[in-house]
C-alpha cells in the first residue's frame, strides 16, 4: 500500500503574502540608480529589497530583505523633528523651521529670503537647522540624545554606520554650504561643523526595514511604541510630525505622492522608506536603487500599489459601521421589565410618552456626535406629547471621543433647562455625561427609574414594600 504523504508547507497570512507578492512582483525591476555623493552609498547591493509592516499591536510582518540594515539618510528627519517639538514646542519650532512644502529637490538651497528660515524640516537645510534645535549641552550629548530617541521609536539601540558617517563627513559640502548660508542669514546659530558632525551621524544611524516599520507605527499609534509600550512622543507631537511627513516628507513628489499614495511618508537617499497609515500600521521599505527625485523606485512602487490594495489614502472616509443610534422610542413601546400594579401600569399607558429614549452606540466622534444632538433637539416637555424623561442608554458606545463627549454632555445639561431629566444607563459605570440627573447600571434600570418618577409624579402609589424584585421574564400583576 503505497502511504501519501503530504508535506506541510506554511501557507503565509494574508499580510505577508501581500507583501511576498509585493516583493515577488517589484523585485526584478531594477530601474534607477544608486546615491553616489556619499560614495559609500554606492557600494551596497542593488538587488536588496525589503518589506516590513507593524500593526498598532505590535506585530510586525515582512518579507525580502527586511531585517537588512541600511543608514536611515532623510528617513531619520521626522524622528528627530519630534525631538525639537518635545524640546522647544511648536511654536518655537516653527519661529525657526517652516512646514511649507517647497515642491524643490530634498538638498535645495530653500530658505526664506530675508530670515534665512528653511522652508520644513524634511528637506536638508531645514533637517539640518532642526538638528541644531536639540537640546544638549555639546554635540557629543545632542548626539547621544537623537540616537537615544531614534532607538526608542525603534525599540531598539540603533548603531552608527561609522564608513557612511566618514564618507558624508568627506563629501558633504553642499550641505555644509547649506549650513553656511543659513549661518549668514542668522537662522542657524551654531557652528557648522559641530551641526554637520550631528547631522551626518543622525543619516548614518542603521536601521532595518522592520525597525523603520516600528518607527513609523509609533507615530501611527500617537506616540507610543506599539512593540515595548513606550511613549516616545506627545499625541500631539505625533500628528504634527505626520502632517510635515504628509506635506512635505517626499520632496518635490510630495504633492502627487499625497495625490496617489495619501500616506505621510518620508523617503532618504540610501534607499529607505517610512510610511504610516494614522491609527492602523507603519510601514518600513527598503531598495537602493533610486528615481530622478532620489525617491526608492521599488518601494515608492510597492507604496501605491499596497495603498491602493487597503485602500490606505488618508482622504478615503470608510464610513461608519452601524447608525449611531440602534434605537429611539418612548416608554410607551419600550418598558422596563419591572412589575407593576395595575393602576402603574396605566399611569405608564397614558404618559409612556412622557419618558424618550436613545440607545447610542458605536464610536462617536464629532459627526457621530451631531447626529444624536440633532435627534435630541426635539425632546422637551413644552412640545405637545414631548418628553420631560430621557434615558441615554450608552451601553454599546465603545468609545466617547472628547469632543463628542463635550458636545453631548452640554446637550444633557441644554436638555436639563429645558426641563428635561436625564438618566444615563451604562453597566460599564464611566460617567460620561456628569451632567446627566443619574447614572444607572443599566439601561433597565434608568428606565425603570425614570417610570418611577413619573408614576410619583402622577401621585400613584408606588407601594414599594409589595414589589417584588424583578425576574427576566415577569410580567406585570
Ligand atoms: N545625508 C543625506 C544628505 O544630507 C540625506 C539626504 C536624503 O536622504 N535625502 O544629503
């Protein structure tokens, strides 16, 4: 009897086979060229080519050469953008480093005339202002400092690449004649040489397209490292970073890259690439070979075609999942499950209209938010058959965003002058709306407790001592 034998073969999740394709489909083109201005850029494989992507949870999926290191070149400017926000603010920052993107190559002389201002810390000049921005006392420490928070993006020590930082260190007088100018103009305020030294090593940090992946789902997940739980950076900070990387972080393809991929990313001349979806994932990519604009040609390739894929564009509204309100009535359809005499029961009849009810649910944000102030505008006790109760069932809200939360809370407080009693009912007990008369762990028992106001207010006897305690199932008597 011949015996079958089926061999086990990994069939990939669908992440990783995405990007397996990806790499299988973009791997044999080997169109553009290698950076040569920093000779030692010029000596690496031009056939390397990785993938990596990392979840808000912290997994990271790959494929090719992603855990191949390569120096970080422009991909290391937003990261240390972060660090001059957290140091110095927005404000500061900005008096210093504009976010204009200047639609010019990423080592044009684009500084504002007069100010000698850079027009944004993703081209060089304004990378390189940025970098003195850093608070340390020498430029050993600032040094220390950006490799310190560029590892903690990474969730792990990234080393020097000592030959590339030699090489740059050689050949970079275009940035030191940068640097010059903007010393002449009086925007940059230290030395030029100790800036370059700080700046060329930020460019020769290495790093892996799984590393660069992390760093980007950092921003992604508002500042915190998803990998170690780290927070690395404000939220604020975060999304500032991300709206310069949207705007300016692919030089003089910003524009139609913002146009086709809707991603914030940021490019650099060896090859790496950083992309992050805000709130979804980063992504890390890494090919030398590079386009006219010194943009990666397989990873700006495998860019659209995964945005296109997930529908990743940043304007791309997915719409909301369920209506935010699953259900709207009166006490008159909707009653507590709680017994009731009989002459209750006909109180609650005739005056059921008396006590609305919502059922919100959902994530509810500002548009979410609008709906149900919409919906509440119309309970009040002066309108004919309106409401004087109102019970806010919030059991299947998952998530109360600030605004929305402000917005409904002074609904609540509106709907109280209006002479409208509010009951909450949220097992979850997160009193999300102080305002609210009560909050009741559950949506039965606010309805239950708004019926008992009613009835007392109707003067029927609520003759507590001969209820029993409500069982699911028991009808009234
Ligand atoms: N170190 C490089 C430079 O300053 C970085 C440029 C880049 O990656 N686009 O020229």
């Amino acid at each position: 009897m011949s015996k079958v034998t089926t061999r086990a073969r990994a069939t990939p999740d669908p992440i990783t086979a995405a990007l397996q394709e990806l790499h299988d489909s973009l791997a044999s083109d080997a169109g553009g060229d290698l950076a040569t201005y920093i000779p030692q850029l010029a000596r690496v494989d031009p056939g390397l080519f990785g993938l990596a992507l990392a979840t808000m949870h912290g997994r990271v999926y790959k494929a090719g050469d992603a855990d191949v290191p390569f120096t970080l070149q422009s991909v290391s400017k937003p990261f240390v953008y972060a660090l001059a926000l957290a140091d110095l603010g927005l404000e500061e920052v900005l008096s210093r480093v504009g976010a204009e993107p200047s639609g010019e190559a990423f080592n044009a002389i684009s500084l504002e005339p007069g100010s000698g201002r850079p027009s944004n810390p993703m081209v060089n000049a304004g990378a390189i202002l940025t970098t003195s921005l850093v608070r340390a006392p020498d430029p050993v420490a600032r040094f220390e400092r950006i490799r310190e928070v560029l590892s903690a993006f990474a969730g792990r020590r990234l080393e020097l690449d000592e030959a590339v930082f030699a090489s740059e260190l050689e050949t970079g007088d275009r940035n030191r004649a940068l640097a010059y100018l903007m010393r002449n103009a009086g925007s940059l305020r230290c030395g030029v040489d100790e800036v370059l030294d700080v700046y060329f090593r930020q460019c020769a940090l290495l790093a892996t397209s799984v590393d660069v992946a992390v760093m980007a789902a950092t921003l992604a997940n508002g500042g915190v490292n998803p990998c170690t739980k780290v927070t690395v950076v404000s939220q604020p900070i975060a999304e500032h970073v991300l709206a310069v990387m949207a705007s300016c972080g692919m030089y003089d393809a910003a524009g139609e890259w913002l146009l086709r991929v809707g991603l914030p990313a940021k490019s650099g001349v060896s090859g790496g690439l950083v992309a992050a979806s805000p709130g979804q994932f980063g992504i890390g990519l890494f090919s030398p070979l590079l386009d006219a604009r010194g943009n990666s040609v397989r990873a700006v390739a495998a860019s659209r075609l995964l945005a296109e894929r997930f529908q990743l564009h940043l304007m791309h509204h997915p719409g909301r999942s369920v209506p935010v309100i699953a259900r709207a009535g009166s006490a008159l359809t909707l009653q507590s499950g709680r017994r009731r005499l009989r002459t209750e029961r006909e109180v609650l009849h005739a005056h059921g209209d008396d006590i609305d009810l919502r059922s919100l649910q959902g994530d509810i944000e500002f548009a979410a938010a609008e709906v149900i102030l919409q919906s509440l505008s119309t309970v009040s006790p002066a309108r004919p058959g309106g409401a004087r109760w109102l019970v806010l069932d919030v059991q299947g809200v998952s998530r109360l965003h600030p605004v929305a939360a402000r917005m409904l809370d002074s609904a609540v407080l509106e709907l109280g002058s209006r002479g409208v009693v509010v009951a909450v009912g949220d097992p979850h007990r997160r009193g999300l709306l102080p305002h609210a008369a009560v909050e009741l762990p559950s949506p039965e028992e606010a309805l239950e407790w708004c019926e008992d106001a009613l009835l007392e207010s109707h003067g029927a006897s609520l003759a507590l001592e001969q209820r029993e305690p409500w069982q699911p199932g028991q009808g009234g008597e």
